[in-house]
C-alpha cells in the first residue's frame, strides 16, 4: 500500500443524523473569512469532500465538517459543514455533534468540575455560541446552541411543481433559506417507510422553488439560495410540538429533527404570532427523536424582523477514522449511484 494523504475524522450522530467531522490534513484553505474559506473549499478541494462522504467511505445520506482554525478570534473553531451534494452554511445537529466531539475529545479545557462549558463555532453563516451540558468531567449530555438571527422570509409563496402541482409554502431563514409547508399539502404523511417518497417529493420541490423564487439574505451576500425543505405535520409523541422531515443535498432525508430547520420553523411561528419569547418547542423527527427549541429574543436581521433561536440535543460519538488516499486506487475521490 501506498498514500500521498492522510486525514482523520471523529464519526458521531446526533439524533440519528450522521456527523462525521474531519479534524486533520485539510490543505490549508484562504480567505478572511470562514465563508471565503468555504468558497476556497469548493474552488479547489471538493474532491476532498466527495472522497470522505461519498462512498466507498462514506454514503448516499453521509454528512460532515471540516474543522479548522477561526478567522473570527471570538472563535474557538472554524467550521465548514458539507453533505453529499455540497455545502451547507449553517447546520445545527452537526453544530451539536461538533461541539460533543470537541469537548469529548479534549480540544478545549474544561475546569474539573464543571457542569457546562461554552464553545464559540466561526461559520459561514455567522458565530455560533454553544454551551455543552456536562454529565462527569467532559462527558457531554446534551449541547444547546444560539443560532444566527432567523426569520420568516415570505410566507404563503405558491409554487407551480412538477408531478405535484401548485403548493403554497413559506420561506424562512434558521443558517439556511427553508421552503417549509405541512406535509399534508402534498397529500402524504411523515412516516420512516414513507421516507424515498418525500425525499423524491422534496427535490421536485426544492428544485422549482429555486426556479420560481428569488432570496437573498439582507446582510450576507453570498446566500441567496434555497438549500432544504422542510415538510411538517402533527407529532406521533405527545409531548413533541409538531414533526417534521427535511430533505437537502442530493435528496438526502435527515434523520433528526433539524437544527436550523428548528430555528427556521421557530422563526415562522413566531413571525406569524402562533409562538411566544421563551415559549416551549419541541421538534419531532421521522425516527422521533427530538430537538428542544425557545425563542431567545426578538431582533432584526437588516431590515427583517427576526430571532435568536436556541436549539438543544443530544450526539454522540460513534468511532474515529483515519483515511488514506492511494493514488492508484481509480475511486479514491468517492463514487454514488443513484
């Protein structure tokens, strides 16, 4: 065996959602900003990212980040976060799994005895302050994180899709632009053995809202795009607030709950006066796992009146891997069929 490169990566999920989260051998990426870096990123080095989620190393509903060094000195780390068909922003169940692995794994002090610990991510969408709870030393319990200011872009949008046909939905913001409509108007149900249909469904979506509707964040010029879907409907556990299923990427089903699909459906609800300052939300996802979610404070986002949402869950570390990279094997750079 021979190899040019090397790279590790801490393997987690949270809420059943999949985090796998490469901590070394990354080229050195530029920019002044974790968002120019993540530009480099796909300019340069996506080969890098098909290789580490893609199979024969990773999977068709893979998803991960690449930690690195903050630009932002308030930070104690960058983050770029990826999937199998690109980039992501801002994402909350890998923010969370960050933030577990960091602490777990001893990348930041913790003071003997202590209950929680406070974790500052820099990331395309903005900083992220995070405090994971502790159990015993820096075993962590859960991590709750404030978002990035979210808010209710336009509401009741109608859409003309493909095999479906007109459907009305609302577009939020939560790290990432939304379309998120109840799962009933396109006349199906959150169900695990439902779930290629809404991924399919969703796509058609995704793909036509993209075609018909212009967005484009007020003070971060380089997202004006609808990245997720995010279908709603009453939850199975009666202690949830509502269920929902987010698909993104190359039509990939999240396993959890979602956490800025949480904050965007927070901001939503609050938008239209149906949630409260600090009132209790708790998202269900399609395994019902949860998310724990509050609207911290009202704020505005330019001219755009938003929140700042907090989001709480629970991952956990679930293997470290050390990659090679061969450079005879013809599928080092990662293969998917669909």
């Amino acid at each position: 065996m021979q190899f040019t490169k090397m790279m590790t990566a801490i393997d987690s999920h949270t809420a059943g959602e999949a985090a796998r989260i490469i901590t070394s051998g990354v080229p050195r990426l530029k920019g002044n900003t974790i968002a120019e870096k993540k530009q480099y990123l796909i300019d340069n080095y996506d080969d890098i990212r098909t290789a580490v989620m893609l199979e024969p190393r990773g999977h068709g509903e893979m998803f991960g980040a690449f930690l690195m060094e903050p630009v932002n000195p308030e930070a104690d780390y960058g983050i770029v976060f990826m999937d199998t068909g690109g980039y992501l922003n801002m994402c909350g169940h890998n923010t969370i799994a960050a933030v577990t692995a960091i602490v777990e794994t001893g990348m930041v002090d913790v003071e003997p005895g202590a209950t929680e610990k406070k974790v500052v991510l820099d990331t395309p969408a903005g900083l992220i302050h995070a405090t994971a709870h502790l159990k015993e030393g820096n075993q962590v319990e859960s991590v709750s994180f404030q978002n990035v200011p979210s808010f209710l872009y336009k509401k009741d949008v109608k859409v003309n899709v493909p095999d479906i046909g007109e459907v009305t939905l609302d577009i939020s913001f939560g790290g990432s632009f939304f379309a998120i409509l109840p799962v009933s108007e396109v006349n199906e149900k959150i169900e695990a053995d439902n779930s290629q249909k809404l991924a399919d469904i969703g796509m058609k979506i995704l793909h036509a809202v993209n075609e018909q509707v212009e967005v484009q964040h007020p003070t971060l010029s380089h997202i004006k795009t609808v990245d997720l879907v995010e279908m709603y409907g009453e939850p199975k556990d009666a202690g949830s607030t509502l269920q929902n299923v987010v698909i993104f990427g190359d039509g990939q089903v999240d396993r959890s709950p979602c956490g800025t699909g949480t904050s965007a459906k927070m901001a939503t609800l609050h938008a239209k006066g149906k949630l409260g300052i600090d009132e209790k939300f708790v998202y269900e996802s399609i395994l019902k796992t949860k998310f724990y979610g509050r609207v911290v404070k009202e704020t505005k986002e330019g001219d755009i009146p938003a929140i700042i949402p907090e989001v709480t869950g629970s991952a956990w570390i679930t293997g470290f891997n050390q990659f090679v990279f061969d450079p005879t094997d013809p599928l080092s750079n990662g293969f998917e069929l669909k």
